[in-house]
C-alpha cells in the first residue's frame, strides 16, 4: 500500500497509461493507484453524483469494456442503482494551493483579494468528506437519521418521500451563505472575523443552509442535506473549524396541508393584510402555521426518539434565526442535562418566494452531527473525529447502524500547558475598513501552527494599562497529542514559532 498527496501520477495498468490525482486525504491505494476506501459512491436519492474522481484521462485507449467491469466495482462496490439519477456535485480533489494571487481548491481557481483568510489546514480538510466515510461515527449517525426517513415518510408510489444530498461542493458565494437566507448585510455572522473567505465574493460555507434555496428552486419539497462547514471560533474540546451539519425541509401546498383536516377546503395558506406576531409571518394564517408546526415538532420528536430511544425527554425553546419564524430551539433530557440539540422553525415566506416556491409553506431544521454524536457515543474530544488511530475507528465498526456504541477512551495522554502575553496593536493603528484584533484572529493562528496538538485556549488576564490605554491579553494554551505523549521541548518549539509569528502577522508585541 501506498500513500499519495495531491500529485499525478502516471501508472501503467494492463499495458495502458493514464494518469490519476493523488488525494488530499492521503487515503491508502492499492495496485493499479485505484482508491480503496470502501463504498465511494456514498447513495445519495434524489440528484445524485456518480464520478470516478480518482482518474483523470487525458489520452490513450484505457476505457475498453473489461478493464471497466474490473475497475467499476471498485469505485462503487454497490453499483449504481438503475433507479437513481446519475449527477455530480463533487469535484476533483486536487491538493490545494494558496498562491500569491489566487486560491487553487476542487479544481478551480479563485483569486486573492482583502477578504481571503482560508489557511493550508483549512484547505486540507476540504473534500475529506467524514460523513461519507463508512463506519465513521459521522457517517453513522447521518446513516441512522437517513433510513429513519426513508422508512417514516414514504411517498403514494412506495418511494422515499425525502431525497438525500450529501456530496455538494462547500465552495459557495456570499449571496448563497447569507443573502438568499435573508441574513442582513451588517449581521455579525459574515465578519471576516468568523468565516473563512476565498475572496469577498466566494467562502467555505458556514451552515448546510447556504444550499437551501438553489434545491427549492430545482423543484424539491422534501429532502435533506448533509456536508462539512466551515467556521473560525475558539479552540476547545467541543469546538473544531470544520464541522458537520444535517439539514432538514419540508414545503407543503394548500392540499396536502389541509387535506385531512375536516373542512380543510376551506382553509388556506396565505391571508392577505396579515400582521406578523409572534406566532405567525404576516402572509401567512394561523391555522396553516400552526399545522406546519405540529408537523415540525411531530417529525424531530420521532427522529431524537429514534436516536435516543423511547424514555427520551423533549423541550421547545422559542428562539429567533433571520431565515424562519416562528422558530425554536429542541433540548433532549440528557444524563441529567438539558441539552440544545438543533435549532427549526417555519421557512421565512420570501425565502420560499425567491426561490419558486411562493405557492408553498414550509418548515427547516438544521443540527450538528459531531453534537450529537459525542453525546450518543460518549465521544469526549471533538479531534478524535479526525484520527486516524485505529484504536478509536475500529470502535464504530458494527454490523447493524442501531447498535449501541460506547466510546472505550483511548490513552489519556499529560496535557502540558504554556501562557502567551502580548500588547494589542492600536486600534488606530488598523487599516480603513478592516477590524482589528479579534480572538478569533488569534485562535485561526494558533490552529495554523499547532494543529491539533492543541486542545484548548483560555483567555486568563485581560489587562488595559492605567497611564498608556494599551491592552494586553494572556492565554493559556493547553497540548495534549490524541495518541502520544507529547515533550516540553517539542511544545515549546511549537510555541516559541507561536509568538513569532503572532508578532508577525497579528501586529502584536510580546510581553514574554
């Protein structure tokens, strides 16, 4: 076996040529450079994707019919199903690169401008796909959800009423990530500060929701959505950049809402010179609303009872999200705990409406599997999720997607901890139209020179000088190594690049 990363590579197979991409990854190949990572071609209902992303053909007489009947199964070892659409949504991975002008990421090329602020390591997660991963515990947690829906809501004709998209590019536009949400051009979620951009016009998606609109627009009333997202926050054991969320919709017309309901031709939709309370959207009726609620509500209490089990306790919280109202929040009775497991609501009408839909009420929901899956599983260190240690993989290969799982911890290494003190740059000091110093900014540098050697950063002292006005702030970086003992030596040599290129990059002045 063999390890390759982001190159091509030329291999001669059954005296032909062709060349083939390494993988950001870095996941094992057998002979002939052919991928084995089990069942590639994740199913996906609805538009799916079927693509040998593994090979790129530029020349030569390979495709002959023998040489695919051999490589096919090993691309997909459960075939494609004559009953699924034959799409893509997933590009090639070819490895990454930050250049000097522009940012080179699934094959395509984005140029740099002020707003870029995506790292080597961000970019080396993209295209890992983890909930595709058979037997990672992210993808048996979206297994479970998806054949709960597949057996609960079935359509007239037998079929799922729910179709599955989890294989769609994280590369999206501003426009998709926030405009089509309905999310204000002055709310704090698009600070440069909390996302990762390629440019002012193109990011990694912060949420699943960014494709809401684009497959209400295809013609979708029912599906779900799983995928990486992207978000710069701080560094702990419950807070990684990139997560995992699954999405839920549901749109309804005026018949199949009030079809069972006695008298339901009498009932609709939409009122025209409605006030919005906090009970309803302007447009909408109050009995429309509160049936598309009750389904809402009805539809997550089945699923967390499905993962939970039937003794599961449930709340609602009401909350507020610019893109559905009225909105909540559910929490699960949890080892003693009330615990926020997603946020839902109604679908914000002119959402619905720019997107072809106008006709139509509907309900979202949106949660994070690594949330779920650390409490379902006792996972305590959202990095485990990314180890490669067959000690905790190995744990999660079961025969049955129901089966219950108790994560057996690995070793627990010794954390070793070192403090950082440093002066804030002046804010006067900062460029026209660009923050200034933002924690953030800092944990995206720490992450950027350790990795994941570091489990957790605190802010201990925050200190604004009495005669100057300058601030100083401390953190406590905390190194523990998921599957060794880590050295004080090789900490602070970690360490000691941390505050350079703090210095360098963040503007600050060491207090060390």
């Amino acid at each position: 076996m063999r390890r390759s990363f982001g190159v091509l590579e030329k291999v001669q197979l059954k005296g032909s040529s062709f060349w083939r991409e390494g993988d950001i990854c870095g996941e094992d190949r057998g002979e002939g450079g052919v991928r084995q990572t089990g069942n590639l071609g994740s199913e996906l209902h609805g538009p799916v994707i079927m693509r040998f992303s593994s090979l790129f053909i530029p020349y030569g007489p390979l495709w002959t019919r023998p040489l695919l009947r051999r490589l096919l199964p090993q691309f997909w070892p459960s075939g494609c199903k004559a009953s699924y659409r034959c799409l893509s949504t997933k590009d090639h991975t070819l490895h990454p690169v930050i250049g000097q002008d522009s940012v080179e990421l699934l094959g395509h090329s984005y140029p740099r401008d002020d707003f870029t602020n995506v790292t080597p390591k961000i970019l080396a997660k993209v295209g890992c796909h983890l909930h595709n991963q058979p037997y990672h515990p992210l993808w048996l947690i979206k297994e479970r959800m998806k054949a709960h829906f597949y057996s609960a809501y079935v359509g007239r004709w037998g079929n799922p009423l729910f179709s599955v998209h989890d294989n769609l590019s994280p590369v999206v536009t501003v426009e998709q990530n926030f405009d089509s949400l309905l999310i204000p051009p002055d709310h704090p979620s698009r600070k440069r500060g909390d996302n990762y951009y390629l440019n002012r016009r193109t990011m990694l998606r912060a949420h699943t929701s960014a494709h809401q609109t684009e497959l209400v627009r295809s013609g979708l009333d029912a599906f779900l959505l799983a995928g990486d997202v992207y978000r710069r926050d701080e560094i702990d054991a419950s807070h990684y950049p990139v997560f995992h969320q699954m999405e839920g919709v549901r749109l309804f017309s005026n018949h199949e809402l009030f079809s069972k309901v006695h008298s339901g031709e009498d009932l609709f939709l939409f009122e025209r010179g409605g006030r919005r309370t906090p009970q309803k959207q302007e447009t909408h009726t109050l009995e429309a609303v509160k049936l598309v609620e009750f389904d809402l509500k009805q539809t997550l209490t089945r699923l967390v009872t499905h993962l939970f089990g039937s003794d599961v306790k449930v709340r609602w919280v009401d909350c507020y999200f610019p893109f559905t109202h009225p909105s909540f929040e559910m929490e699960v009775r949890f080892q003693g705990d009330w615990m926020e497991v997603l946020g839902c609501g109604v679908m914000e009408q002119e959402l619905l409406n720019s997107a072809g839909a106008g006709n139509k009420l509907g309900w979202a929901f949106g949660l994070g599997l690594e949330r779920l899956a650390m409490i379902l599983y006792n996972i305590p260190d959202i990095r485990l999720f990314w180890s490669r240690d067959e000690r905790f993989l190995k744990q999660f290969r079961v025969n049955d997607l129901q089966q219950h799982i108790c994560f057996q911890p690995l070793s627990k290494y010794p954390p070793l901890h070192n403090d950082i003190s440093f002066w804030l740059p002046d804010p006067k000091e900062s460029e026209p139209g660009r923050e200034s110093f933002t924690e953030n900014d800092f944990y995206e540098l720490v992450r950027s020179v350790g990795g994941d050697l570091v489990e957790k950063v605190t802010l201990v002292d925050d200190f604004t000088h009495p005669k100057t006005g300058r601030r100083s702030h401390c953190y406590r970086i905390i190194y523990r190594h998921m599957e060794r003992t880590l050295t004080q030596q090789e900490v602070r040599q970690v360490h000691e690049q941390l505050e350079r290129t703090a210095e360098a990059e963040l503007g600050v002045r060491g207090r060390y």
